[in-house]
C-alpha cells in the first residue's frame, strides 16, 4: 500500500491510491478529493488487516467487490483490447474498438444517473478501450464522471451466458445505430471480432463457452463489385487532375500524387508514401521531329504504404501508419507500371518542389505528413470546379480512391490480361475480376452502338 499521489492538471487535482495484490502489477483508483481517497484506503487496510482475501482479478478485497466473484465484462475486455493492440495494426485497433463499443453498451445497467448515450461511447472510443489513453491524466471532467459510472455499472461477464444477452450483443456489432444492418464486410469483420473477444475469455477460463458461435446469422446480401458509376474515363479523369493543379494552396502539390494513383493504379497510402527510392525514373530524349523533350515508361516500386489512423491510435502519435503492403508479408512490394505521361509527372514535381528530409515526395504546406482534411478537401474542391451540379451529385470520381478503380478498369478494357493486370494492381485475378472488372463510363453506349450496327441499323 503506498502513500496517496497528488496529480496537479490543469483543470483538476487528482488523487491516486495505489495497492499491491500478491505478485501483479499494481492496482490504482483515482478520486477527485481527498478525503475520498482517503477512505478507500482505509478500507483496503481494514481487510488486509482483517485477512480477507482479496481478487486478482480488480485487486479489490471480496467485501468491497463491485460484483459477485464473476469478472466484470469492463475488465474482461479491457485486458483483451491490451492483449491485441501490441501487434495491431493502428487501423485494426481502431475497428476493434468500433466493434466492441456497442457490445459494452448493451452490457451497462441502466440506474438512475446514467449519462448519455453519447457520453458513454465517447467514452469508451476515445479512452476506456484505447490502451495508451485509458490511465491518461487530464481527461475532461465529464469523460473522468462517465468511466467511473461504466466501471461501476457493468454487467459481469458471465451474463453474456444468457441467451436474450447474447443475441442483443450480436445484434449490437452488426447494426448501425438507427438498427439497420451494416454492410456485410463490416458487419461480417465487427462479428469475427466479437466472437475473438468471446472465444479469448473462454481461454482465459472466464467463461465455459462461447455463445456467439451458436447464434445463426444471414449477412447481407453480398456486393464486391465497384459501384460502375464512381468509375471515370481518361477524359473526365485528366479533366479533374488539372483542375486539382489549379487548386489554391496544396493542389499542386498533390497534382503528382493524384496522377500517381490514377496512372500507375497505386492506393492511397502507397502513393501519399513515395519516396524517391521507390521511382525509376528514366532520362528523357529530344525528339527532333517534334521538337520536344519525350519521357519512356518508368516503374515504380513501392514496399511500404501509410494507412491514415488517426493519432489516438498509432505509436509513434502521427495520423499515419508505416506498415507493410496489403495482402502482402511484412518487406514484401511490387512493381507498379509508370507510364511516360506519369515519368514527366513526377520529374516536373521533383524539380518543382524536390523531397522530404528523408526523402519523401509529397509533405504539408508546412512540411511533415499530408493531412487527411487537405488531401480530401482538395479533391472536393477538384470535382466542384469539373463537374456541373448533376454530375457532381453523382459518385462519379467521389473520393480519391476510385482514381485507382478507374486505372484497373482502363487496363482491363484495353485487352490486358488479367493476370498482369492484377500483378499491377496487387491483388488475386479472383478478387480483381470481382471487384474491378468494370466498364468505364461511356464505355456502354460504345457497345450499344456496336450492337446497333451489328443488328443493321447504321
């Protein structure tokens, strides 16, 4: 047992109390005033001295015990969300935490003072289920009153046993908040991770079994397939990427990184992560008879690819994570194809704005990382200024991603085999003729027109 500690911040004092159970690490339980914290610690020495036993499971004496002598889900999945989050991914962390939020929901009582919805899931989002935030000083007096209200309000775990808890629980992680179903990769992903949970207490010995597995469940009506109409042709596509250069402030920078995606097929994160290392750009040659400068095909390699998080969930604190490609082992890349229109695109925006401190092709105004709002707002800007209102009511080209939906589908509509074409793009000729496989917009009135003239009528 040690002596209270003071924590000063900024809005509050805070007051710790801090006690040892057998070999573990130490238990602690913050109060807003002193005399409060006082008094549990006297309580925790009168049991001591009383020789009753205390739980490893809270570090809590039997008497004071929250619940019975079952483990609270709010422990529980707390040491589960600590178990993972190590090796997660920041993005997987983040679906984990998305995916257990309505499950601990549905596992609170409601008691009189209960805070609002919102309140509890922010949070849990933001602080209970974060592992690096959740002992963090200085939280909000509201979020600090609405986590000790959770810990203390939490069902135990083993009610998840009940068979009208464990349906609710299910139903939680595969509906969104209005009830509707979510899409079923999301839904399918946020079940695994409920029954992981779930399957991970039984190891622990927490549970007998795991009821999720018996609850029989219908995804929604599967859809890999890119919606045909996001997907541009190389007209509407050129049209957009100049608009993009005339964008005020970041919009020549991100010229380069936008054409990267569309010409050499590269997703977000790979092509925000170029470096110059990843380029090999060959040396242009003057053309006599067109008295102009000619670029050759390129490649671009590319190893590592930086998925926008958010700061709440990676190491090192920056909104990107470095991790290895997608589909891919750890230190596994590929080749990406750089056509010439792409070789002068990228020597013009080396000489323009040369790299990064290590290296790197495409930083902030400011320097450092590209900001997910620029990267967007550029975009949006981009398309308001290209299209006129219908057509920019339309998905046509809505995010950056479909640049790359619409590189794949050019390659495929110019006779490629879809075996190179899926090497390029990085994924299975399986996935690839399910997902990409699309005609570009215009494309069909061209095959109407041919059926027109097949069948005699011009």
């Amino acid at each position: 047992m040690w002596s209270i500690d003071v924590y000063h911040g900024k809005r509050k004092t805070t007051y710790w109390v801090r006690w040892k159970v057998a070999k573990l690490p130490p238990f602690k339980e913050p109060f807003t005033h002193r005399g409060l914290a006082n008094s549990f610690r006297s309580d925790l020495q009168s049991a001591a001295s009383r020789g009753e036993a205390f739980r490893l499971t809270d570090g809590l004496p039997v008497s004071m015990a929250r619940q019975s002598n079952s483990l609270s889900w709010y422990q529980a999945v707390c040491q589960y969300v600590d178990m993972k989050w190590p090796k997660a991914a920041a993005t997987y962390r983040k679906t984990i935490v998305e995916s257990l939020t309505p499950a601990t929901v549905v596992m609170l009582d409601d008691e009189p003072g209960k805070p609002k919805i919102a309140l509890i899931r922010s949070a849990l989002n933001n602080w209970i289920l974060n592992t690096p935030r959740r002992e963090q000083e200085g939280k909000p007096d509201d979020i600090d009153g609405t986590i000790r209200w959770i810990k203390r309000h939490t069902a135990p775990l083993s009610q998840v046993l009940d068979p009208e808890t464990a349906r609710k629980l299910h139903d939680s992680v595969v509906s969104k908040l209005d009830g509707k179903p979510l899409a079923r990769s999301v839904a399918r992903q946020r079940r695994m991770i409920l029954n992981n949970f779930l399957s991970y207490c039984v190891e622990r010995g927490w549970l007998t079994t795991n009821p999720v597995r018996e609850i029989k469940w219908t995804a929604p009506k599967p859809s890999r397939a890119i919606d045909r109409r996001r997907v541009a042709n190389p007209i509407q596509v050129r049209t957009l990427l100049r608009e993009v250069r005339t964008t005020r402030r970041s919009g020549k920078r991100l010229y380069a990184c936008y054409a990267a995606m569309y010409f050499a097929g590269l997703r977000p994160e790979e092509a925000v992560n170029l470096n110059v290392d990843n380029l090999i750009l060959p040396d242009p040659k003057w053309n006599d008879e067109r008295q102009e400068w000619v670029h050759d095909w390129g490649e671009i390699y590319v190893d590592e690819a930086t998925p926008h998080a958010g700061s709440a969930w990676t190491d090192s604190g920056r909104p990107r994570d470095r991790r290895g490609l997608k589909h891919r082992e750890q230190g596994e890349g590929r080749s990406a194809p750089c056509p010439p229109e792409l070789t002068a695109i990228l020597r013009e925006h080396l000489d323009q704005f040369g790299t990064g401190p290590e290296g790197e092709l495409f930083v902030g105004d400011a320097g450092g990382e590209v900001p997910a709002i620029t990267w967007h707002r550029v975009w949006r800007a981009a398309r308001e200024a290209t299209f006129t209102k219908p057509v920019a009511a339309t998905p046509l080209a809505g995010r950056p991603y479909d640049l790359r939906h619409a590189a794949v589908s050019t390659w495929l509509n110019a006779g490629m085999d879809p075996t190179e074409v899926a090497e390029w793009a990085g994924h299975s000729v399986e996935v690839l003729l399910q997902v990409y496989a699309k005609c570009l917009d215009g494309r069909d009135r061209v095959s109407k027109a041919k059926v027109q003239r097949a069948l005699g009528h011009g």
